[in-house]
C-alpha cells in the first residue's frame, strides 16, 4: 500500500482540517507514493525510534507529536530532532504525525483516554466553534460506552463522525462515585503512570497544596468523585472550563505551580505524565490500519523522556 492510502485511512477520522492553527500535523519527511509494507507506531519519533524503524524493516512512522514543529534551520545531527530527520532521510523512512488532528475528533486522544478511565456518558469539553456537544450521542457509542469510530464502521461515515464531534478535552461521568484517593491510584494504575501530582478540591491544613500520590494516604476529605473532565497532553488552559461545567476532577499534563496553586477550592486537578496522557495514540493508529491489511507494529522504543527518582 502506498504511503499516500495509508494517509488517508487516518485522516478520513482526524483530518488535518481538524488540527489547531499553531500545529504541524501531516507529513512531515518522505514521499507519499512510496510503498509501504510494514508501518510502526510511537507517540514521538525519536532517534531510538528511527532506529528500531530500519531494524524491523519498516518504511513509515505514523507518530503523535510531529517530528517537525519547533523550527529545524540545520539538518546536520546537533540535536535529536535533527538526528531523526537525517535517519529518515538516509533510510528512506516516511514520517507522518497526527497531532491535534487527533485530539480534537471523536475517537481519537480524548475520547480514548475516557474510555481506559472508565468514564460514561462524555462529550467533548471545548467544542471547535460550530460543533455541537451532543449530536445524536447514541450513534458515536459502542456497546463498551466507547466511540464507534472502528466499531460500527460500515454504519456510520468516520466523515461525517469528524464533522459533528470536533474539539478538546472530555467531560463525563464515573459508572459510580468514587473516593478520591481510589480514584488517583485507579488513574495511576490504569495509565501506567510513573507520577500523579494533584490539588484537592479544599486547601490542606498542613504542608503544600501540590502532593504526590503517597502523601495522601486515603485522604480527600471524604470528597467523592462524580463528574471527571480530562484533556490528554498539556491541557491547563482548559482548567476553568472544567469548573464552569462542574467537574470535580479535571485529568491533564504540564501543569505549573500557579496553576495548582489557583485550582485549589476550586477543582482537583490532576497531573500525569504528558506521554503517558497520549501514548494510546499507537492502538488508534493501529485499530484504524489493520483491518485494511496493514502491517502495524507498536514502538518498544517510544518512551517518556521523563525520569521519577523513586
């Protein structure tokens, strides 16, 4: 298959039209007419990725974070960057990433991430000017409560799915309430995340208002959590849409002190790791390509660069 059908697999549900205005999703190195008999999956692609790229025989990277987005002025291996650009270019690896074309449909980064989380009856946060937050919401679920972007394909035209349900963030509501450490450790455990920094929703009487998961201890102040809002990647800007819709926890990455110190009282504000917040991005990719007969490998490679000191 040429790397120009495999293109438009994966934009017939995140189309580049979807993308914010500051972004670089697309291609980003190779040709579109090259053929393609095997393609790997990572959220970044990093040297190691590129690497493990020509080891396994592949000649695509479909990745989350584009390659290019920073400005690249040299390509003479001084940075990372620039070391898998000129991998690319000397292997004949083609390079294509779905950045906010990817968080910003139904089925894609957002509403993925709800469904590992367990989260029911969701709509999208902040819906792109236009798009309505509840558009004949039954026909975008599966029997699991997930998206049927891959369930029901023949029924419904991922087009269409795009064009009714675009924007960022989610916000919906546990099967049932939950204390709020049970929820950290249950955001911990089910993304495999190495951290979670949090606020409580009311100042703690001792000691900072940032803490890390142990500190808790099965507190919370007996608060439950109902209504979870969450936006995979750094999603701090949405922290007051978040309160406005009455969420009671609000899940994102990158998030500063100020912004932990100005959610409390407001909001429990959830931090995790932004790969960890995004890495599901290679099961989209690949529950999107194998059902045409591609073959998909997932990065062993792809990590975070973020290291915890236990």
């Amino acid at each position: 298959m040429l790397v120009r059908a495999i293109i438009d697999i994966i934009e017939s549900v995140a189309p580049r039209s979807a993308q914010e205005e500051w972004d670089n999703s697309g291609m980003q190195v190779g040709d579109t007419g090259q053929e393609v008999n095997s393609v790997l999956l990572t959220t970044d692609v990093t040297p190691a990725v590129v690497d493990e790229a020509v080891r396994l025989g592949c000649q695509l990277i479909i990745s989350h974070h584009p390659l290019l987005f920073h400005g690249l002025k040299q390509v003479c291996g001084q940075s990372a960057q620039a070391q898998a650009v000129e991998a690319c270019i000397r292997h004949g690896i083609a390079v294509y990433s779905a950045h906010t074309s990817l968080d910003s449909v139904w089925g894609g980064i957002n509403t993925r991430l709800a469904d590992l989380l367990g989260i029911t009856d969701y709509r999208i946060l902040v819906p792109k000017p236009g798009a309505p937050r509840n558009a004949n919401e039954a026909m975008f679920r599966g029997e699991s409560g997930g998206t049927s972007c891959f369930n029901d394909r023949a029924a419904v035209s991922p087009c269409n799915l795009v064009a009714e349900r675009e924007g960022l963030g989610i916000i919906g509501s546990l099967p049932a309430p939950m204390d709020f450490h049970s929820f950290l450790v249950h955001v911990r455990d089910t993304l495999g995340a190495t951290y979670v920094r949090y606020t409580l929703p009311t100042p703690l009487r001792e000691g900072s208002m940032v803490g890390f998961l142990p500190s808790l201890q099965g507190g919370g102040g007996g608060r439950l959590v109902t209504t979870v809002a969450l936006c995979g990647g750094s999603g701090a800007e949405f922290i007051g849409e978040a309160i406005a819709q009455g969420a009671d926890v609000y899940i994102t990455a990158d998030c500063k002190y100020h912004e932990f110190q100005d959610a409390g009282g407001k909001i429990a504000l959830v931090d995790i790791d932004h790969w960890v917040s995004e890495r599901h991005c290679r099961e989209i990719f690949r529950d999107l390509l194998t059902p045409h007969g591609i073959d998909c490998r997932i990065s062993q490679a792809d990590q975070t660069p973020i290291q915890v000191l236990q």
